[in-house]
C-alpha cells in the first residue's frame, strides 16, 4: 500500500509479513482508542529468539493508548523470549511521542 494515494480520512490498515522468524506488521493510519486494538491482536505469537519489527512510518498520530500497546507488546517481548523493533520517521510527531515516553531505553528505535 505504500505510495498509494488514500483519499478517504481516518484509513486504517495492519499488514503482517512473516519472513523466516521475523515479523513485520505495517501500521497505516492513525493509532488511537478505536484502532490500536487491531495492532495488538496483530502481533501473533513470535518464535523464541523471534524477531518483530512495527512499522510507524505511515502513523500521522498515535495516542496514549497505542503508547501503552507498544509498552505491552515490548513487556510480551521480554516475557517470551522475542525481540521488538519499531521503525519510524525520526523528528516526526510519532517520534517525539516515543522519545518522549521514554520508548528508546526500552525498543529498538529504527529510521
């Protein structure tokens, strides 16, 4: 879907692409109370010593919600015995929100 113009507002959409242990779930649209949901339950059971990549670099906006999501997927990380990545547009809005909550002590900030 990238490069796709998206004409209509408030287009949401995960992608998951598994290749060999590592996981990649692409996020386009805004993360917030109605859509983070769908990213949680798209991040399935990852191998041990597993690897999973999110994709934010087609978020315009996430709020605490996602904020709290992404801590929770990083805790199920550490708890099964996977690895979490996040890549982003650094400087962006989403960027400086995980700066901000402190997600770069604790993920892998990629971009």
């Amino acid at each position: 879907m990238r490069g796709e113009p998206r004409d209509a507002v408030g287009e949401f959409a995960v992608q998951v692409e598994h290749v060999g242990e590592r996981l990649l779930v692409e996020v386009i649209g805004e993360l917030d109370l109605l859509t983070t949901p769908a990213l949680t339950q798209a991040v399935p059971d990852v191998p041990l010593g597993g690897h999973c990549v999110i994709d934010l670099r087609e978020v315009p906006f996430m709020d605490s919600t996602a904020v709290h999501a992404l801590i929770a997927v990083h805790q199920r990380a550490c708890d099964e015995g996977w690895t979490l990545a996040i890549l982003r547009v650094p400087g962006s809005l989403v960027d400086r929100l995980l700066e901000h909550c402190g997600m770069s002590a604790r993920v892998e900030l990629l971009g």
